[in-house]
C-alpha cells in the first residue's frame, strides 16, 4: 500500500472555494477508482487556507491512474491548483495496522 500525505497552504481566503472543489471530485475520481483506497481531507479551524490530504493507494499504478484521470486533470490540477500557494507531496509506507 502506498500513503500521500499533501499538506497544503491555499491563498488568503481560498479555503471555501478549495473545499468546493474538493468536494466536487470526490465521487468523480476517488469513489470512481479501484485502486485508491481512500481519500481524506482534513482542515484544521485554528489554521485557515490549509488543507491537509491523505490518501491511500493499492500501489504506485493506482496512485498514476488516480493522477492521470479526466477528473484530477480538470479539478485538481486545474481549478484547485490555482488556488494554492504551496505544497508538499510525502510518502509513506505502511509499517503497522491494527
């Protein structure tokens, strides 16, 4: 399994717009793909414009599909991207589950 963790600093006053966005690809691209496992948005109310993703994967081909989707290419990497300032991309293995 493959975990992303995406902390993400969005442009003052952009959190509403961004968590629209968020919103709206939800059931077009992870609900719609087998190989993404799960796709969690947290915000954090003492840290507006911040979002943080996390995101599980079956593997790095799942991971590829999720990216290259028409749904991702559209609402993430185009609408939800000119609505941040930065952010870092972190993987993670797992090494335990209970």
């Amino acid at each position: 399994m493959l975990a992303k963790v995406f902390p993400i600093k969005l442009k003052p006053g952009k959190q509403a717009e961004a968590e629209a966005v968020v919103e709206e690809f939800a059931p077009k691209g992870p609900e719609q793909e087998p190989g993404t496992l799960s796709f969690r948005v947290y915000r954090d109310p003492a840290n507006p414009d911040y979002l943080l993703f996390v995101e599980h994967f079956a593997d790095q081909a799942a991971y590829d599909a999720h990216t290259g989707s028409p749904a991702y290419q559209e609402l993430i990497a185009g609408r939800f991207a000119e609505l941040i300032v930065e952010f870092v991309e972190i993987d993670h293995e797992l090494l335990v589950s209970k």
